[in-house]
C-alpha cells in the first residue's frame, strides 16, 4: 500500500504540477498568453495573384501574363513569331505585350528557365500528341472563314473502332453538311482530310476548325456540300511516342505509311461508305493534308487514281526519304491529266518544307508535263496556313469543270 501511494505521488508531480506551472505563467504573463492563442488560430493561405492571361485588347494586341517568382527567365513562344522575352514585375508575374495581331487563333506556350509550360490561366488548349499548348482568339470580322457565323451548321460526329491492320482502338471524325439526313435518297461527294506529324484525329476540327470553315462556305454558296472524314494518320502510333525514335527513323516512316494507307483503304472508307450516304467513284473522292498528312495524300492520292481525282498538299512532307520522286510515283505521267481534276499544292514561302520538298516537287510535276496548282503564301509551318489553305482548296473540289 505504502509503495503504491508513492507511485500515485510521483504521478501528480511529473504530469500536473508542470502543467499547472505553465497555466500559471501564461496567467502571470499577458504576452505569452496573447502569443499562444496567436498560435492556436488556423493561418490564413497567401493570397495568390488573380492572374489575366491571355488578355486580348481593341487593337487586337494581346497581354500575357505567367506567375512564376522563382523563374530566372520565361519566353513567350507564340506561333507564327519568334520567342520573346517576357518582363518581371515586382510580384513575380511575367508579363508580354505583342504588337497587333492579325485576326486568328494563336497557339502559343511560356518557356520558363527551359520548361515549356501551358497558360494556367487560360483554359482554352490547342491538342497535340507531343507538344500541348494553349491557344488565342483574336477575333476577326465575319467574313473570316474561320469565324462561327449566325449560319446553318454541320454535325462533327466522333466513331471509335479497333483497327486489325495496326491492332489498336483509334477514332475518326466526320463533317456533316446542314440537311444531311441519313434516312434520305440524296447523296455526297466524300473528301478525306488528314492531319499533320503530332496531331490527334481531332485536330482538323479543335485547332483548324474545318467545321466552320465548311459551315461558312456552304452559306456563302461557294463550295459544293460534302461529307468530310478527318481519321487518325498513324499506321505506325509508335512514331509519336516520346521514348521511341520519332518521325526521324526512315523504316518506322515507311511503316507508319503503309499500314495508315491499309487501315484507311480496308477499314475507314469501307465504313464511311457503309454508314454514310456518300457517293462512290473516283471522281465523287477526294483526299488532302497538311505536312505529314499531306506527304500522305499524294502518296496515296497519286498512286491510287483509280480511287481519288481530286488530290491536295498544305505543306507536305514529300520525298522524305527518296531524293528520286520518279521512284515515290512510279506511275504518275502526263497521261493522267485526264483523270486529275484537281492537284493542288500549297506551301508557305518560310516553311522549312517549301525548298526542300514542295518547290522541288513542283519541279518535278513541271518536267513530268503534269498539270498542277502551286499557292505560294506568307507564312511558316503553321495552322496559321493550313487554315486559309483549307478555306481556299474546299470551294474548287467537285467542281467538274476543274482541269
């Protein structure tokens, strides 16, 4: 009993008399007691910076604004320009101001110590398999083919299928124009639009806005309506892979275009033609792209005319690999003036491409003796381009009288 009353004692002293103590100084000291319900209340978070980016002005300049206080230095990389320098301001935003922009949507990244980085203030994103990037609108007048107008529009239906050729679950987008209606007699001339190295089968219509661009022009009575198909463009998907050799590997290039042109030929016009009230033959097809893609269109195009009369390239990627065209269209010569209605080949005159490639085929068709379309335009690699390209190649197909 005498040991237990001890233990008991030895208790209350270690535990409650420095507590005690402690309340007592606390009481004793106003401070300290101050201090430490100071200490018991929850902290409030810093207020972060209500960040406007991207800021579009009446002039058509635009503001762009990233927060980033610990960045030694951050770039606007802005599409179809060169990258600028951003300014530091005393907050720790990076701010940049362009002089005025032509009417268009602009893609465009912040490049921080290195890092490429999308606008966390901007919710609007441009889709890419390698390279995401935010993207602007700087409105343009209605005349803009790019701009939805208050006229009729298409439906953009979205199909997924697995592909036996290239043995994975992949998709494909298709325009509609106004009016179609699946249950009636009338039908359409069918073009299929490809999309360049990087991009995901909904580019023609997130980024290039064919859709609009369809809607406008049929409102404006100056192209012919139409069922577009936008499939994805891999054969090989691998080549889009950021592990893996990329666009550079000559095989893995070969690969990718064969199997797409399989998967295209065997699996999506099969279906198109099944679901869809298109018109068949060669002279109701119609096939273009932009650089991968338009390096697939005329290889597709141009060694198939038995299925396609209407071929186009916006900036294409042609004679990669091959430095002897006559061997990339073994079969093309002046004789098949007659079954071309239209091929049409557009490149913009500071593109990497236009020597390398698209002047020097134009060269080639012109020894060739084979009638063809050259549009030279202002621009570079750009959807800045690609998207008058389209707006212009659109109202002459399926317009018989084109030679």
């Amino acid at each position: 009993m005498k040991r237990t009353l001890i233990l008991v004692f030895a208790f209350f002293m270690t535990v409650f008399i420095p507590a005690w103590t402690q309340s007592a100084q606390q009481e004793s000291n106003p401070a300290a007691q101050s201090q430490t319900a100071a200490e018991a209340q929850p902290r409030e978070a810093p207020q972060r910076e209500n960040i406007i980016s991207p800021q579009v002005h009446p002039d058509h300049s635009v503001t762009f604004r990233f927060g980033d206080p610990s960045a030694e230095q951050v770039m606007l990389a802005l599409e179809g320009s060169a990258p600028e320098p951003m300014q530091k301001g005393i907050n720790g935003v990076w701010t940049f101001t362009t002089a005025p922009l032509e009417p268009e949507f602009y893609g465009y990244t912040f490049v921080a110590d290195g890092v490429s980085l999308v606008d966390p203030s901007n919710s609007l994103l441009k889709p890419n398999l390698l390279q995401l990037s935010s993207l602007v609108h700087v409105p343009g007048p209605p005349t803009f083919p790019w701009e939805v107008n208050e006229v009729p529009h298409g439906v953009v239906h979205h199909h997924f299928y697995h592909s036996s050729v290239v043995g994975d679950n992949r998709d494909f987008y298709v325009y509609t124009p106004p009016g179609y209606n699946p249950a009636a007699r009338k039908r359409y001339p069918v073009f299929y639009l490809l999309h360049g190295y990087s991009d995901d089968a909904s580019a023609w219509t997130a980024v290039g806005r064919a859709n609009v661009i369809f809607d406008n022009l049929l409102a404006q009575g100056i192209t012919q309506p139409m069922i577009v198909v936008m499939p994805l463009g891999y054969g090989a998907p691998e080549i889009v892979s950021r592990a893996g050799p990329g666009f550079r590997d000559k095989k893995l290039r070969r690969e990718n275009l064969d199997k797409f042109r399989e998967a295209l030929f065997t699996e999506v016009m099969p279906r198109i033609e099944k679901d869809y009230r298109v018109k068949t033959g060669r002279n109701n097809t119609a096939i273009a792209g932009l650089s991968m893609g338009g390096g697939e269109s005329l290889d597709i195009g141009l060694n198939n005319l038995d299925r396609f009369a209407w071929v186009g390239s916006f900036s294409g990627a042609v004679g990669f690999d091959q430095p002897d065209l006559g061997k990339e269209f073994p079969q093309l010569s002046s004789q098949d003036n007659s079954r071309l209605r239209l091929l049409w080949v557009a490149c913009g005159r500071e593109d990497p491409l236009v020597g390398a490639m698209n002047r020097r085929f134009d060269r080639w068709l012109i020894a060739q003796k084979i009638h063809f379309t050259e549009i030279w335009t202002p621009g570079v690699h750009s959807w800045l381009v690609w998207r008058d390209n389209l707006a212009h190649f659109a109202p002459l197909l399926f317009q018989h009288n084109n030679r």
